[in-house]
C-alpha cells in the first residue's frame, strides 16, 4: 500500500528552512509551518469530538486557511471546501447533504448556517506544538470540492489522498519544481486546481507564493483569459513554466505567448480526475499533449473521452451520503 507523509513532516525533518509559504508581509519555513499545524491539531482535540467525520471550510486566499486545511486533514476528518460567495441557501444544503454541521471560517458572517459549530480562524491558531511524524491513510477521502458545473449543476466530488498525491507526482514529469521555486498561488483552494497546485508544490519542498508582487516567482497556473490580462501587463518575470488549463485554450493564445518567450503548457484536465490529465511541453505541435503518470486515456469508437488512473475519485455524494459514479 501507498503511504504519504505529510509534506510539513516531511520537510520540516529533511529541510527545515526551506521556504514552504510567502505572502507580502509573511514568509514561513516548513518547521514553523509544521509547528503551527502540530498547534492547530492540539487545539481540534479540544473542539471537535474524535468522531467527526467532515468539516466545512471556508476558503481564501491566504496562507492561514491553508495550514488550517492541512491541520484538518491530519486530525483525520474530511474537508468541505467551499467558496466564500456561495448563498448561505446553498451552502446549508450542501453541508446536509454531506451530513457536516461544523463550519470553520475567517469570518463570523458564516455562523448563521444553523451549524452546530462554528469556528473562525483566530480560534485556532494561537499555539505551536510538535507532532511525531505524520502519515495520511491513502484511500481515506480527503477532501469535498463542488464541480464546475459546466456540463450539469453542480455535483459534490470526493477525493482521497492518493488521488492528490498522485496528481502532484505525476505532474513532475513535465511541470518540473524544485526546492527554491515559488508557485504562485493564483486559483483557488475551493476549486481542484487550487488543491493540485498545493499539493504540487509542497510535495516537491517549492513555496507556495500569495504575493502577486513578487518577481520571483518561477510556476503559476492560469486561464486562458488569465495569460493575455498576464502578456497585456508585461510583467518582468523569470517564469520556468506557466500552466495553461481551465478553458478552451485557442492556437492563436499559444503562439502568442511563445513569441514573447513563455514557456507555456497547454493542459487538459477535469475535477474527475484530480485536475490535470494531459499536458504538451512541443513548441513544434500545438495540442494538449499527452497523460500524464498516474493518468490513462483513451478515445472511443464514438468519439467519446475515456479516463482512469490512480487520480480517478472516490465518486459523487449523492443525498444519501454514500458515493456513486454517475460518470
């Protein structure tokens, strides 16, 4: 069986100042990362009962709901991420539907969910401790993430850590990081991009960067739209590599952005199958490339697109609370 060692654990042994995140007014190394998170679990202890099984997170764009997410994670409960914007409607369905009534945010405007608990950020973290090393049970379901959308309403997709993991490792073979690194963190967590672009950077001891002003960032994933609004600013970055997925990507994008000396990756990928599948690294050819580690694909005799591999979820929650694959 497949273990994962948590990446804080991991590096915080193996490289302990290595830079794992950077904001504007913040830097923190992988040990005071994994002191905090060890913090964060020893305040859950107090909080939540040993049986919780799903907690609601309400997502942004900062380096503290991100080691809350991870400090979740190693108290062993699975993690409903949602966006901010969602209508409070929604969102308590959703949270039935998950049989979650425990909601953690940075705000207190999220307490009227009819939650049983809700937490803000500031009720975490405000301790440091220090864990034993940390492994993550492969197959445990990890995370809850809302599908785009875009070919039905939304559905609720479960993954577990090896669908994460293996996502991140098998996007090294062309989305090459390295300690030193910085990934711009430019999706969000509450999206499977987001989760991927995590989960790659850490695994590979890189810094997860939420400093859109920084000049030394090296990786970002982008939007098509968000490439042209990038190439229209003229930024003065020494990118090793920008992502290119999300949307229909067009050839005359591509070309664009080759001309102006960017190494771009055009990439095909879905929540299904924990983000990217295929990515190209030819400048000779324009496509989306082919799968990656991990991936399998195929095209049927009617033209439809066939997907496996350890990246493929756990399934949909339907209103049950139990799995199904509807694909």
């Amino acid at each position: 069986m497949d273990t994962f060692e948590c990446p804080f654990s991991f590096f915080s042994r193996k490289m302990p100042n290595a830079i794992a995140f950077e904001d504007i007014e913040l830097t923190l190394s992988y040990l005071e990362a994994e002191l905090i998170i060890s913090g964060i679990c020893k305040t859950l202890r107090k909080e939540l009962s040993v049986d919780t099984p799903c907690v609601t997170l309400i997502t942004e764009k900062s380096i503290n709901c991100v080691l809350i997410f991870f400090a979740l994670l190693r108290y062993q409960v699975s993690v409903f991420l949602v966006c901010g914007k969602t209508p409070q409607k929604s969102l308590k369905e959703y949270m039935q539907n998950i049989g979650t009534n425990i909601i953690i945010s940075s705000s207190k405007k999220f307490h009227n969910t009819g939650a049983k608990k809700a937490l803000t950020f500031r009720d975490l973290l405000y301790q440091k401790d220090k864990m034993p090393r940390w492994f993550f049970s492969p197959n445990f379901v990890a995370t809850y993430t809302l599908t785009s959308g875009s070919s039905s309403t939304p559905k609720i997709a479960c993954h577990s850590f090896k669908n994460h993991f293996k996502s991140a490792i098998g996007s090294q073979k062309h989305i090459q990081i390295q300690p030193g690194d910085r990934y711009l963190f430019s999706m969000h967590l509450h999206h499977i991009a987001g989760l991927a672009l995590l989960f790659r950077t850490l695994t590979q001891g890189a810094t997860v960067s939420f400093n859109h002003t920084c000049i030394k960032i090296t990786h970002i994933s982008f939007l098509p739209i968000q490439l042209l609004r990038f190439m229209r600013e003229k930024k003065k970055l020494q990118l090793k590599c920008i992502l290119l997925g999300g949307a229909p990507i067009s050839k005359e994008i591509y070309t664009q952005a080759l001309g102006e000396g960017l190494n771009v990756l055009p990439s095909y990928g879905m929540t299904e199958m924990s983000s990217t599948i295929t990515s190209n690294i030819s400048e000779n050819q324009f496509s989306m490339g082919h799968p990656l580690p991990y991936r399998k694909l195929k095209i049927s005799s009617d033209g439809e697109i066939l997907v496996k591999g350890d990246t493929l979820f756990k399934g949909y929650l339907n209103n049950t609370q139990s799995l199904s694959f509807d694909l």
